[in-house]
C-alpha cells in the first residue's frame, strides 16, 4: 500500500489501521555459541571511550525484525510490534543490529555493543527481508514522539513523500537519524542509484568499510555518505541466546555509527542533532575515494576531540590517550595566541629566575662582605 500526496506529521499512526497479519514461520538461520573479539570492535576501540561515556541516559530507536529479548546481553527499554506477530525475531537482522548498538558487557563473551549503557526502543515493522515504507514511517514518527535520542534505519527503499516528512519529523524533533547507504551488486556499480531514507537531507548515511578501512565493494556509492563504519565480517548478537559471524552489508554498519552517536549525546546532552552529526563526520579518519564520505567513524576522537564549532567542545581526557594519527586530525590551536603564550611563559620563567637568584645570592655576599668566595 502506497499513500498519495504529503501527509501531515503532527499524529500516529501515518497510515490506516492494519489487521492483525496471519501467523509467520519463525526459523532464522542458526547462530554459534563460541566467538572471538571481532575487528570492528579492536578496530574501533570504543572501550576506550568507556571511562568517559557509555551512552547512559540515552534511548536509542531500533527499527528493524525485532529483537531476541531474551538475549543475556540484549535489554530492550520498550518493544513495539507492527506486524501482529508477537516479539519473536524471525529474521535475526534487528537482533545483530541491537547488539552492535549497544550488548551489555558479559565477561565470557568478548564481544560488546558500542554503547552498553544506552536504552533501546525496539520497533518490529517486519518478519521478512524486506518491509514496507508506510510502516517504516508510522515507526519513525512514533520513535521522535516518544523523545528518542538516535533511531537507526538498517533498510532500504525508494523516496516516497511520507517517508521523507517521517525524517523531517524526527530532525525537527532534535533526533539524530542514522542510516544504511545500501547495498549493491560491484558488478552493477554504475548503475547504482541513491537509496532512502539515507539520502534524505540531515541523515546520517552509513557505507560499509573492510578492516583496511576501504569503502567495500557492496557498498552503495551512489547515496551521499556521511562516514564509513565496518560492513563486512561482522560479528553480533543472534537469536536462541546466540551469536552471528560474518555477515556483511551496510546494514551492519549504521548501528555501529548509531552507538558512537549515542556515546556523544551522553556526553554532550546540549548538542543538537546536527552538531552531533557534524562532530562524527568532522572527526572520521579520512575519505578515500567516492561513497565514503568523511572516512571511517573514529569513536574516541567523536568523543574526546576540541572543535572550533561552538558545540561544547571538551580537552581529550587524560585517560584516553589519543594516537599521533587522531591527534593530527584535531584542529590547529591558533598559532598568534600560542606566540603570545610562550613569550609570556618565558618572561614569567626569567623573572622567576631572578628573584631565585637574589634569594640565594644576596644572604652569602653580605655574609663574605661581597668578597670573592675561594676558588674549588
């Protein structure tokens, strides 16, 4: 079902009430129980950003299948069912979604969400692969009117109007809104068209990189990104209580974005929406090349860098030691005020000196009479 015209924004639900659809077969594809730390996350190194934020007090919109509540590190805040269907994950995709955004921390398992301390509002819009546009929208509104902080759009469609008013929306309503580039065939790459929602003005559109930190090949080159996170191997949270290894997709790789937007808005409560947005494409490590937008997301630099902006920028914690690479993409201090600085420091430092010198000098000379003092 496809709405004509522009609807107004200003109520739930966008579309007419749906009946409650027939029961689905519910058989994702099997997890493993044993995993390794994934390269995204010694990659990324956001534990790093840990002693600092984790994303507390923050709410998070996952839009997607659902996910595995039962899941020991999973710990949905609010769940929403727009299928009828109950709360199962019959697909897995919204599972590994929300645990890359934020799993709990469990000391067996080496394997965390960006923002463990973040809370996620779940949004079921689909038991399948694909989904509908008029659902995605309904959930869109709804997440900004419930005052979420981010909401992540692991999905892909076309522009259609309502959807568009859904986004202008929730940005209206200070919501960060980060999203997959898409997905396409390499052999097809100049065919590729942009994909919504992550073309609209004011998304955050996420491509997929490698452990090189190069654009991977499946990744949608046409959509104007924003920053580059991992979208290939990809470790995360499943559902029976399990887990995922090597999936691939940009899909993947907005929730990574989505969790370091979280970290940010922890820990800068008074940025706007766009500031945050800006703050992680002004401190990504680089573009190389079309699609990849600023570079790879760079979480610690998101969270630790000064920027001339305005927006609240804090000095690098101590405890959070940047590398000569973050450190020499953080802005140049003004050189004219540095100049002033040092002569100051130096004049100060020479004074010192002096009245040191006095101090010590003074007392003996007129002990010896100011004679000369014997030679060593």
């Amino acid at each position: 079902m496809v709405l004509a015209g522009v609807l107004a924004l200003s109520a739930v639900p966008l579309v007419p009430a749906r009946a409650l659809a027939a029961p689905v077969r519910c058989d994702p594809e099997r997890g493993v129980y044993t995993v390794a730390e994934p390269w995204a996350q010694r990659r990324l190194d956001y534990k790093s950003v840990w002693p600092i934020t984790r994303g507390e007090g923050v709410t998070v919109a996952v839009i997607d299948s659902g996910i595995d509540s039962t899941h020991p590190q999973l710990r949905p805040y609010r769940y929403y069912d727009k299928t009828g269907t109950g709360k199962p994950d019959c697909v897995g995709h919204g599972t590994a979604v929300a645990g890359i955004i934020a799993a709990q921390e469990d000391p067996r398992v080496p394997f965390a969400g960006v923002a463990p301390g973040a809370r996620l509002v779940v949004f079921k819009q689909t038991n399948e692969s694909t989904g509908d546009p008029n659902v995605l929208a309904e959930c869109i509104v709804q997440a900004a009117d419930l005052g979420v902080d981010v909401i992540n759009i692991s999905m892909q469609t076309g522009d259609h109007p309502y959807l568009k008013n859904a986004v202008n929306y929730a940005l209206a309503k200070d919501v960060v809104v980060v999203a997959a580039a898409g997905n396409i065939d390499p052999e097809k790459e100049r065919n590729a068209q942009p994909i919504y929602p992550a073309s609209y003005p004011g998304v955050l559109a996420v491509g997929a990189a490698g452990p090189d930190g190069r654009r991977a090949d499946t990744s949608n080159n046409a959509t104007p990104v924003g920053v580059l996170a991992p979208g290939t191997d990809i470790t995360s949270t499943w559902t029976g209580k399990a887990f995922i290894n090597g999936k691939s997709g940009t899909s993947f790789a907005a929730p990574y974005v989505a969790g370091v937007a979280a970290l940010i808005r922890a820990h800068y409560p008074k940025l706007s929406q766009e500031q945050v947005r800006r703050r992680i494409e002004t401190t990504a490590d680089g573009r190389s090349g079309k699609g990849t937008g600023a570079g790879m997301v760079n979480p610690r630099l998101a969270v630790t860098a000064i920027l001339p902006d305005g927006s609240a920028p804090v000095v690098a914690q101590p405890d959070v030691p940047l590398d000569a690479d973050a450190i020499a993409r953080v802005p140049h201090p003004d050189e004219k005020v540095m100049s002033v600085s040092s002569s100051l420091a130096a004049a100060a430092l020479a004074g010192a000196g002096v009245v040191a010198f006095g101090a010590v000098v003074v007392p003996l000379g007129r002990k010896r009479g100011w004679k000369a003092g014997r030679k060593p």
